[in-house]
C-alpha cells in the first residue's frame, strides 16, 4: 500500500541549454518552458524530483542507462527513437532549419553548402536531417554536443551553418545571436515530448501526462509559452 506521506522522487535529465525550453537563470537556476512545465506539472500530480543537466547526447543515453528517470530536453519524437523511449503526448511543435553567419552573403540554399563545413549538434534531429541529405549537397559536418557552442562555430566562420531547432533558432536570433534562417522551409518536423526508456517508468509516464493535461486545461500552460515566448509563441 502506498504511503500518502512519502511522494514518489524521480531524477529528470534536462538539456544544459536550449533556451528557451530550459536555460539557467542569473542566480544559476534552471527555467524555462520545459523547466516551469515540469515543476507545475510535479506539484499538480505531487511528486518530487531532482534535475540533472547535461548534453543533450549524454541526457538521451543516461536515460536509456538507467542512470534516470526521464529526459524534458526540447526532445523531438521520432519513430526512431520510438524504438527505445516511451514518450508523453507531444507538448510543442518543432522542425529543423538552416542558419548562416548574419553576415554570409554566399550561402542562399543548401546547394550552396557544397564542400563547406556544417556544424552539428551530436545525437539531434538536426543531425539525423543534415545526416539525411549531406551527400546529395556535399557537405562536411563537424559536431557539437552544446547548441551555444555550435552556433558560436558558425559566427567565427569554423562552419558555415548549423542544423538546429526553429523555435530555439528564432528565441537565440531574437536573443541577439548572430545568425540567419536560410531555410524557407522546415524539414523533419515533428513535436516534443517528454521520454522515458521504453517500458519502464509507466507511473512517471502516467503523472507527466495527466499534469500536463491539468496545466493545459487551467491554462498554466499558456501562461508558462507566453512568458518565454510573447505572443509569438
Ligand atoms: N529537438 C532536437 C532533438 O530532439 C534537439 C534537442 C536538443 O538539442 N535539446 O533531437
């Protein structure tokens, strides 16, 4: 029987930063969309947890270690990763984009990234779609486990484009970063989710869902994307 006194505690990986689904704040604690999702959605459905960040790549394999309970990462479900996670319902929608130097007048489409150097996040959808067509456009790609990092690539002119997320490519352009969407288009689109290794966690599984439908239909969730994002989200 279950103790009403002692809540179930999980430890939850997160991205060390993907702002503006999770990013620390001055004082070094963690917000975000995702981050503010799931203390809403813990205190709603009452169970207690310990964060871990890190790389993106080390969070998805953590997970599938055993070293934690589920991953809230900006994580964009695929069937792929169907194969090895169990996801919550799909919270926000994504796809992918090109970005260029602000300041690069040569690159206006993939064909133009022949030859070059493209910086990559390890182990993102970004990187599976630019994995997906580097040989058609004859690129080269070197990779990053940080999106900070990555971008930072592109600026210096170490690469000349990164893959990354549009909703977190729009929040950093906005943010003053200085890149450029190329891509008119979105490829590989898809939605977030929160994971947990495929067949385990099914209680966690079952709060994440159940809060975030709470959250939704009391309109934290609303208020929680209009923080981060305005209107525009
Ligand atoms: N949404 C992308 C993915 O799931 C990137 C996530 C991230 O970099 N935090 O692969």
């Amino acid at each position: 029987q279950a103790n009403a006194a002692s809540k179930p505690h999980y430890t939850i990986t997160t991205d060390s930063t993907y702002p503006p689904f999770e990013f620390q704040s001055k004082n070094g604690k963690y917000i975000g969309i995702d981050m503010d999702m799931l203390k809403a959605i813990a205190k709603k459905e009452g169970f207690t947890y310990t964060l871990k960040p890190m790389s993106f790549n080390a969070g998805v394999q953590a997970v599938q270690a055993g070293q934690v309970d589920g991953i809230l990462a900006g994580m964009t479900i695929t069937d792929e990763r169907k194969q090895t996670f169990d996801f919550s319902e799909p919270y926000y929608k994504t796809g992918v984009v090109v970005a260029i130097s602000a300041k690069d007048k040569t690159v206006k489409s993939l064909k133009d990234l022949k030859g070059k150097t493209v910086a990559l996040k390890t182990g993102t959808a970004g990187a599976t779609y630019a994995e997906s067509i580097q040989k058609k456009y004859g690129f080269k790609a070197t990779y990053y486990n940080d999106s900070n990092i990555m971008y930072n690539a592109v600026i210096t002119g170490n690469a000349v484009a990164a893959f990354e997320d549009q909703p977190v490519m729009l929040y950093a352009i906005k943010q003053g970063t200085a890149l450029k969407i190329i891509s008119k288009q979105v490829a590989n689109g898809g939605w977030y989710g929160f994971g947990v290794k495929k067949g385990s966690q099914a209680a966690l599984l079952k709060s994440f869902n159940a809060g975030y439908k709470k959250i939704v239909a009391d309109g934290t969730y609303d208020k929680i994307v209009n923080k981060y994002l305005g209107d525009t989200g």
